[in-house]
C-alpha cells in the first residue's frame, strides 16, 4: 500500500459527536496522515435535512440525505455512525458490516441491544466493529479492557459512567440542594438532555455497563436482568447521612464476577462509597472506572465521559484503529471480536448471592412503637441492623428513619423493602441505597 | 494461518518480572491462546546460573545460559528483554530487531539511553518493539498516549511514575517520621532497592518521563536536560508547612509543551500539589498520569507501578500485541514508532520559560535582620514573596526560615539559590520545591 493512498469516510449523523469529528479531523488531519501513512478524506456526510445552517462550514458536494447510501457505498471505508438510535442506526451498521467495512460507533444503546447480532454480522462478512466512544466518552476504556489488560480476569469493574447524573449528584451535595432544581439548572446548562430519564434512571450507565461486562466477561447481559435504579428519589439528606457515616453518594456501575462459583452481576445503582475511595472523589461530569484485574490489580481510569470533544477525541482513535487495521488487510485483528473471553459458562448471580450493606431511609409517623415495627419487620428476613439515625422530616407528624444494615442480600432486602412499605406507619414507599467497601 | 500455528517466546532473564510472566502466562494460557487463535510457548529462558534453585518451577531443557542464542535463534518469534541494565540487554535487544523479531522490554533504563537506536534498527529491519511496561506498571499508559489519545495533542502530562518515592513519602507524612528512618524500613519491606539512588534521587522517574516525552512529542530528552531532583532532603516539617498552605507533596514527573512556541520542558522534582487534586491523594507503591490532551482533556490513570504481577500483566498485553501483529504480517503497524509524532521543530524550554510557584526552606541563624537579608536577595533576582512561615529549627541557634513565591522561573530560582547559600546568617544548603496549580 503506497503512502498515497487515502482512506474514504462516512460520516453518518452530524449533530454535536458528528461536527467534533469534522472539525478535530480537519484540525489534526496532516498529522494524523503523516503518522498513519495514508491520506483521510471525510467524503461523505449523511445529514438529516441538508439545508439546514451549521455552526461547521462544509463543503455542500459531502452532504447527503441518505445514510444507508454512504453503508452502501463501495468508495467508503470507514463508516462512522453518529446518528443516535436503534432503528436507522442498527440497519446502516448491518449493512456496513454485510461490505465488509470498518463500522465506528458511539451508540452504547445500539451495541447493547444488538451487540451480538452486530458482531456476528462482523465475523461473517469480515467487517469490522470500532466502539471506543460508546464508553466514558475519550477515556480508552475499552482499549484497556481488551488489549492492556488481556492478561487479566476481572472479579470487580465498577464506577462513574454517566456525566449527568455526577453532575447532578455533585451539585446537590456541595450546594445542599434540591434534586429537582440542580436537575433544571443542569438542564440549562446542557448537562441534562430535555428528557432527562435515560440519563438520571440509570439506563444510560446500564448500556455502558453491558459493554463493560460483554468485554470482560464475554457475556451480554441486558439491562431487564441488571439491578437498575436512578438518582431520582436522593435528597440532600441523604448526603448529610451519608457524610455522618463517613461516605459520599454516586451512581455506580457494578460488575462482579465470582469465579469459584462463574456468578456474574451486573447492576446500576446509588452507592455509598468511602470518603476516601478516589472515585467518590470525582466530582462533576467526569467518569471513573475503577478495574480489578487478577494480574494487575486495581487500576483507575477518569476522564470526560461526554461533550463533543471528549467523544471525537475516541472516535478519532478508532478512525486511527481501523486506518491500521485496512493497511494491514483485513486478517483478522487483536482489536475485533475474537479476542473476547468466552462467556460460555457465566452464569447470572440470583439476587440472594448479591451481598452487601444497605442504607434504608423511611419517612414514617412520628408515633410509639414505629422503629420495633420496623426492627421486626427485618429481622423476620434476618436483615441485622448496624445503625440508626432518626430525624424529623418535612411533613408535619413524620419523622425520616436512616437504619443501616450487616451484610444481607438482594433477596431479603426486597423482601424487607416490599412488607415495610405495606406498614400504615411507613408513610412514603422507601429508598434503599447501597453500600459499597470498595476502597479504590 | 491455521489456528495450530505456534508463537515461540523467549525470555531473557529470570528474575522477579520473568517469573511472573512464567506464572501468569502458564495460568492464563488456554485463554489467552483460545483468544489469540494461536498456540503460546515459552521456548526457552535464560538465566545467569542455570543451576540456581528457584521457587517457580521450569522444565530444565527450557533453560540457557545464553541470552544472545535466544535473540539468535530462528524459532523465537518474539524475545522479552527483562534482565535490565543497558549493556547486554542493548545487545540482546538490536540483535533480535535485526533477526526481524518482536521484542518486547520493561526496561525503561535502556529505552532511556539508547531509544533513538532501538526504533531506527526496528524500522530498518522490520523488527518491533513492545514497551508498555516500561511506565506505570500495569497500568495501559504507552497504549493510551499512543493510540487511545492519537487526536490529540499534549500540552501537560504529569504524574508520580515512581512507587517507591510514593510510598516514601506517604509513610512520612501519615506517621510523621523521618525520610532515613522510612526508607530502612522500605528496603526491610522490599518496597526499596538495597541501592536506592536511582529511585530516590528521580532518575528512575526521570527514565520514564524521557519515555513519555518521546511517546508524546516524538524527541528524545535525557535526564541530564532534565531538571532532576529528588526526595531526600525532605523533612517531616516540610510535609506539616505544605499543609498549612493546602498542598501534598509529591514526587512528580512533569511534561510540558507550549504549542506557540514549541518548547517543550521535561522535569522530575518533589512538588506541592493542592490537597483537593486527586494525584495529590494517590498514596503508597501507585502510580497516577494526569495526561490533559487537547481534544479529550484531561484524563487520568492509577494503578501499581510495579511489582512483579503489575509489570508481568502489561509484558503479556504486548505478547498479545505482538501475536496480532505477527498474525497479520510484519507490515507497518500502528502500534509500532511510525506513528509517533515527528518533534522536529521541538525545542527545549530554556529555564527562564519554566515558570511557576517555589516554596523554599531555608535554616538561617536566629539572629536579627537574616530575613532581611533573604528578602533583598530575592528582590535583587525578582522574586517576588507571597508568604513566610518562621519557627524554631532543631539545632540550637537556628529557625526554619519557609518562603513560598509569587510566579517566578527556574533561572531566577538559581540565581536566588546560589546567592542565598553564600549568605553567612544561611546555615544549611536551602531546599527548594515546586508548588503546581494542577487541579487535576
């Protein structure tokens, strides 16, 4: 392959991740050409409506209205999709694939619900699957679970993966204040997407983490067999117990692997974490992932998880990736889907193999006799208490009932949670939080 | 290539990191070979003395006493260069990139000093070179700056790349006790060498940030156009004024270019790091990389430095880096030094471009006018006072004179220093460290 040859890209889907992608491709690009030996030419971008007015001035001959043409396209080499979506998104990956091409994705919600389909495509047709930017934004995540750690099994993955809901968190922590209003602001701000739900019930992170596990564990597992519970219900209280126990609040991704029994759990959920873990110490929209290898031990890998520039920045490595990749032939490579532990005997953990601590906060009648109702109630799942801190609560005649717990289970924390929001002295349906050990 | 082709290994040297790769791969190899599509053998090892008894356990016919046959022989398809020193690993390490093979080193002694040789001989005869556990241990950094970040330019890369200073300094902060005393107990643990000059003074911090440097900005810098110190002088009181003014102190590797001017400045000193910074709070034997890219922005990695599985893990990652690129032929691979970014018109900073904040402690006489004194030497190079702390000093007679500056540069710093260690009331040689305004 001379050093002229050029490397044709599609760019399907031009919103904020897709003009990064033009701007910081066009900014580094004789560098990038110099070090990749090739030429790179974005030759085609498929826009929704092409006449629309964009801050990023390109050259009207590259637009196009028709994504699936530029799949199609036997020009094209690498075909980036940055539309967004499961539909339109899913049928231009496939058809990509199904020519052989390279296919870069950002689009976490697709590789969770098509992953397999996507990768099997790949395998059959020889195309190849790039997806770094799916995953905590620019952070090479994924390039260090599948390559810098390959040496590695991971009993424990775990950490920040969704930006908004850090942001939201950290705010309400550090100013005292409302969910409900950080949410606004943060929605001012563009931190929140108009429809904040994907992002703050945890579903966003839950899409990440069936990236995260299927790397490490070779398994997919959907987010209807995850525990997944968001931020929503967490009020600054909550932080202020949480302090007088010595931990800080985060939406975590958890993934754990035991290998004596091959029990995997995967779940997204509010999580009291030491205050002197390191990553309840990321504040803002930053992510962190925390990585237990049984060869390297832990290592910490913190960055923007989102943003225009963050997202281009792995999309760009992935361009890279798949420039190498195409300059070597197609044989197959490190970096695609054969390299992935096989997940064959990996079974899901059920609930009552998932141990740990709790956090319960009641909002109950400020009457005798409320606290043994409650003390008997876990004690008939043998859930043992560990603390109390009682405190009035905002309506009048309540008060708020913080218990945290010994180590129990899924199991008997739902069965606990279920009986206790059927007492007539719980007055609102219960928040249960986490609590994690992990120390880094 | 069918799935029964055999990638043939040799080891050169057998210590700590040589039999952790023996163990790690032994265990580890049905997966990593079902991964790779390849079989793994580890053909041969050389030993200094073949006859020594050991606690791992290896065939005898496996064993040399001949590093060089083992660069020579034509059935080794990749040589892992883990003997250290430069001398005969030189050898060894050129001898196999001329026989065309992968080499794969963590030796960041000899990439230091004869990098420039090392790439070209690689390039000219279509060998390679894997180095990722050359810095930070297990820890993917050499992956991540070369390929996860591959958009971006790299105005600051910082971290603590030496575990051993890190634990050092950690134990005298936590327990308050004296660097003689804390690095005999870190020799009794292991965690020091019996000669720990090339820890302690920064060199070995130092070898690793030429390494970064070079990965970065693609020049070579040497230690000694480096500024260079490291951890001895300093006190427990150091640690107890740096935290009255807010900071930690640690032991940092700083790399930094200015794109306007394209000067570039590579040092290793203990430096203050605000308390809130989260590289400020990694303690112990880990390490931590703040690398701020201009596209991704700033991102972070932790993780053990060394030791004998955290260094095994990253050797094995470039096994299987070198099996994908041997699997696919020896063409021109991105993650070989084509890729680098060329430093042609990198130029040293000189040292009145090196600005930033000094804390300076000095023990002077206790006796009227000796801050006078100081203060007008400062003044006479511009440098201007932002604090002072004074307190009695352990010999009679003295006190502990701590200044901390307003933005400077290194040049003036000499001068001041030159000067204030000729004044008569100035008892002790004056201990100067850095104070970084790095938030993350």
């Amino acid at each position: 392959m001379s050093k002229k040859t050029v490397i044709n890209i599609g760019l399907c889907g031009f919103g904020t991740v897709g003009q990064g992608v033009w701007k910081h491709l066009s900014r580094t690009r004789a560098e990038l050409e110099s070090r990749l030996g090739v030429g790179l030419e974005i030759r085609s971008i498929a826009v929704r409506n092409p006449r629309r007015k964009r801050t990023v001035k390109i050259p009207v001959r590259k637009l196009a209205a028709d994504a699936l043409a530029i799949a199609n396209d036997p020009k094209i080499d690498i075909v980036c999709e940055l539309m967004g979506g499961t539909d339109l998104a899913r049928e231009i990956t496939l058809t990509a694939l199904q020519a052989g091409k390279v296919v870069v994705s950002a689009n976490k919600a697709l590789i969770c619900a098509h992953g397999a389909e996507i990768f099997a495509t790949a395998r059959k047709h020889g195309g190849h699957f790039f997806f770094e930017a799916s995953v905590a934004g620019g952070v090479p995540i994924i390039k260090a679970l599948r390559e810098g750690l390959v040496a590695n099994r991971f009993p424990h993955i775990y950490g920040i993966l969704n930006g908004t809901c850090n942001y939201i968190l950290t705010q309400m922590e550090e100013r005292d204040e409302a969910y409900a209003s950080v949410l606004a602001e943060a929605k001012d701000l563009g931190y929140a997407e108009a429809d904040e739900a994907l992002d703050v019930q945890g579903w966003d992170a839950a899409h990440k983490a069936a990236v995260l596990a299927w790397l490490a564990h070779g398994i997919w597992v959907h987010p209807d067999q995850m525990i997944v519970e968001g931020i929503e219900r967490i009020t600054p209280a909550d932080f202020k117990n949480a302090t007088t126990l010595g931990f800080g609040i985060k939406l975590l991704a958890i993934i754990t692997r035991d290998f004596a029994t091959n029990e995997l759990s995967v779940r997204v959920h509010p999580t009291l974490l030491p205050e002197g873990n390191v990553i309840a110490n990321v504040s803002g929209v930053f992510n962190a992932i925390s990585v237990t290898g049984d060869v390297v031990g832990t290592t910490l890998y913190i960055g923007k998880g989102a943003g225009q520039d963050a997202t281009a920045s792995a999309v760009i490595s992935d361009i890279a990736d798949a420039v190498a990749l195409l300059r070597n032939g197609k044989g197959v490579h490190l970096t695609s889907e054969v390299v992935l532990p096989t997940g064959g005997h990996v079974k899901l953990a059920p609930l009552e193999h998932i141990r740990g601590r709790y956090y319960l906060r009641l909002t109950v009648k400020d009457e005798p006799g409320v606290l043994a109702q409650v003390a008997s109630v876990m004690a008939k799942h043998h859930v043992s208490i560990a603390s109390v801190i009682q405190s009035s609560a905002e309506a009048a005649g309540t008060a708020s009932l913080v218990l945290t717990t010994h180590e129990s289970h899924e199991r008997a924390m739902r069965g606990t949670l279920r009986q206790l929001s059927r007492l007539r002295s719980v007055v609102d349906q219960p928040l249960l939080l986490r609590i994690s050990d992990f120390n880094a």
